[in-house]
C-alpha cells in the first residue's frame, strides 16, 4: 500500500528574513540573461580582477595535486602556510605576527562571518561605513546586532572622519569595521587617519574588523593598517587574503590575523563549517606570496592606467562627476545631477547602453546618487563603455 505525503510548509528560522545578498551577482545574472538574448554587455559590475592568476601560482597548484594536497589539513590551515603569512604580514605592516595568530580561511568572507559570530551578541553595536561592502550590514543584521552604518563623505574623499566615529560610539558598540582601500569607492585611509582612529576608539573594550583585500592595489601613497599601531595589535582582526592582489578569487583563499586566543576560537568554526581549505589552494598561495611578485606589480600599473583613462572620460559626461580613487578598482562617480535615482539609472544603462555597473545602494543607503563600476575590464571594452554611457547621457539627460 502506497502512502502519499503532503508537502510541508518550509519554515525557515527567523533570522533568514535578516540576511542580506551581494547586488553585483543578481546584475551579473541579469547581465547574462541580455547576452543570452543577443545583446552585447560590458561587464562593470563584478568585483574581480580580469587578468589570469600568474602562471607560476597555477603551476604550483597543479604541482601540489599531482603531489597528493588533495587531503583535509589542518583546520587553521597548512602550518607552513601560516608561517609564511605571519612572516610576510611581519614585513607589510610593522609588527610582529606569529604563525599561531594566523587562520586560514576559504576567501575574504569567512573571516568576517566568523568574526560576526565570535564576537557579536544580540542587541550589540555596530559600526560599518557606508556606502561599503554590504556583508557587513548584513551580517550585523544577521547576528541580531544593530547595525550603525558610517557616512563616508564625497568631500572627504570618502575617507572615514574619525570625529563622526567617535560620535556613533556608545556603551553597546561591540565591533567598528575599517576598509581600506575601501570598496566601493576606492577610499584609502591615510596614517593620519588610522592615528586618528585609534585616539577616536581610545581605551574601550571594542574589537575592529580590518578589511586590508585591496592592500596591495594602491596607486598613491602607501598601505596603513591600525595593526600597526602601538599597543593595537591584540584589538585587531585583520583580513587579507589572495583574490584580489594574486587574481585568485575562484580559488576561495584568504586569512585572518588576530590574537592567538581568538585564532584558536577561529579554528574552531572552520572545523565546524568548512573542515579547512583546499589544501592544493593553500599551497599555489604559498608561491604566490614567496614567489615572483612582478604579475602583482603588472596588475597594479595596469588598474592605474585604467583608472586615470576612466575616470577622466566619465568627467566628460553630462551629469556624472568622480573623484580619483587612490586604491581598489572601483570608480565611484556621483550622478545627482542626472536627476535619476541610482537604481533606475543603472537599470537603463544596462538594459539601453549595454553597459553593467552597480547602483549605489547596493552598498547602503548614503551610497544613493552614485554608481559603482569595476575597472577590472580591458582598456578597449572600457572606453566602448565610456562612449556608450555618453551617448546614452546625451539622448537622455
């Protein structure tokens, strides 16, 4: 006797209502859909550099395969591997790093989320820039926290102000997240600023997320971490990895640096939730932080060329005006002048230019009036781009 089973209602936990998404893959799937359609679409929405990941680090992943790194490893990572980041992290920033302060990490993501879920409680504070990368918003609302989003300010080339941080700071503020060289707007805090920072926090008991991804892709000036700073290292998770400096982001590989009691508690969630990285990942970063460096250095000079070629055709557009972002590859040009919301200016250039770009919101509210795009693309595909959004603009504005 067969029985038949009745479909239940999913009921999902309530905190699924609170977490947020990440707008760049929901355009790029629109994106793709267009192209599916016979339209031709150039691609300024994703965040990832363009260029191959150097030959030398792919030959050290094949190498590592054929080598038997097929396995689990440790849970914080290949020892080796966190020597290496503690001693190239020694180096870039100033101050000591032990291997056993390091964790080893499937991409950028998984240090913020478990730094969220170590150190956040319900009901706690915390603070974010805004416009930024919208994991952070929504990871405090997914934790139950309350999110105090930070005005990064246009005229302040949207660099953190630390006056206005140290106002948002209250007896509840658990967790403050710095970025620098910041997405979305290629901010890139000064040392001045990190000073500034750390006398804003001053003695309290508050952690700081420091999102350092982009500490490689500065243009001008030099990479300041509040690691750095006097007496600051315990205070600070740091996250960096390889995806954006090596052009590895498909091979989901990053780190976290922080104090050993914490890293230990790290390690922990891995096991929990990841098991460990990949350990043929682990392996092509090896090489890729004490290897040849040059293809770091190509990438750079190629997102410096392309961003003063950008940016200076973009101030020739009706209606568009953008600052010169000092690091990442992100232009962050302001459109009020359009007179049209960035939602609905972002969907017409995709959908009657042909050109895909990412409204401002997409990062918080203060990032309406601006629109993110990604120099990630060849110098030819962005002045088509160029040249499509001002014909566009003169048809329309």
């Amino acid at each position: 006797m067969s029985t038949v089973t009745t479909p239940t209602e999913l009921r999902l936990a309530k905190r699924m209502a609170r977490l947020g998404t990440e707008t760049a893959f929901e355009t790029l799937a629109k994106a793709r859909a267009l192209e599916a359609q016979g339209k031709n679409i150039i691609h300024l929405e994703i965040g990832e550099p363009d260029f191959d990941t150097p030959a030398n680090v792919i030959e050290a992943g094949i190498d590592a395969i054929h080598k038997g790194y097929t396995h689990y490893t440790p849970s914080a990572g290949l020892p080796a591997l966190r020597q290496a980041v503690a001693e190239e992290v020694t180096k870039s920033r100033g101050v000591k790093v032990t291997s056993d302060e390091v964790v080893i990490v499937p991409g950028g993501k998984p240090t913020i989320y478990f730094t969220f879920t170590a150190l956040v409680e319900e009901g706690d504070e915390v603070i974010f820039p805004s416009p930024g990368y919208p994991i952070y918003e929504s990871l405090a609302n997914f934790t139950g926290a309350k999110s105090v989003p930070l005005q990064l300010r246009e005229e302040n080339d949207f660099r953190l102000d630390p006056n206005e941080l140290a106002d948002l700071i209250t007896d509840r503020t658990k967790l403050i997240v710095l970025n620098s060289p910041h997405n979305p707007t290629g901010g890139v805090l000064t040392e001045q600023d990190i000073k500034d920072i750390a006398a804003a926090i001053g003695d309290r008991d508050i952690m700081v997320l420091s999102d350092e991804i982009y500490s490689r892709l500065i243009f001008e000036g030099s990479h300041h971490s509040l690691m750095s700073q006097p007496g600051w290292k315990d205070r600070v998770i740091m996250l960096d990895g390889w995806s954006k400096s090596y052009a590895m982001t498909g091979w989901r590989l990053g780190y976290g640096v922080m104090r050993k009691e914490l890293a230990e508690h790290f390690g922990r969630l891995m096991t929990n939730v990841n098991s460990c990285s990949a350990g043929f990942t682990q392996m092509a970063g090896m090489e890729a932080i004490k290897g040849d460096q040059s293809a770091v250095d190509h990438m750079r000079e190629q997102f410096h060329a392309r961003r003063d070629k950008f940016i200076a055709g973009l101030n020739k557009i009706p209606g568009f005006s953008c600052r010169l972002p000092r690091g990442a590859f992100y232009a962050f040009p302001n459109i009020k002048e359009t007179g049209l919301e960035s939602r609905k200016l972002a969907e017409a250039l995709l959908n009657e230019a042909g050109v895909a770009c990412l409204s401002g919101t997409a990062f918080g509210k203060y990032g309406e009036g601006y629109l993110r795009f990604s120099i990630a693309n060849s110098m030819e595909n962005l002045a088509t781009a160029l040249s499509r959004i001002e014909s566009w603009a003169k048809k329309n504005l």
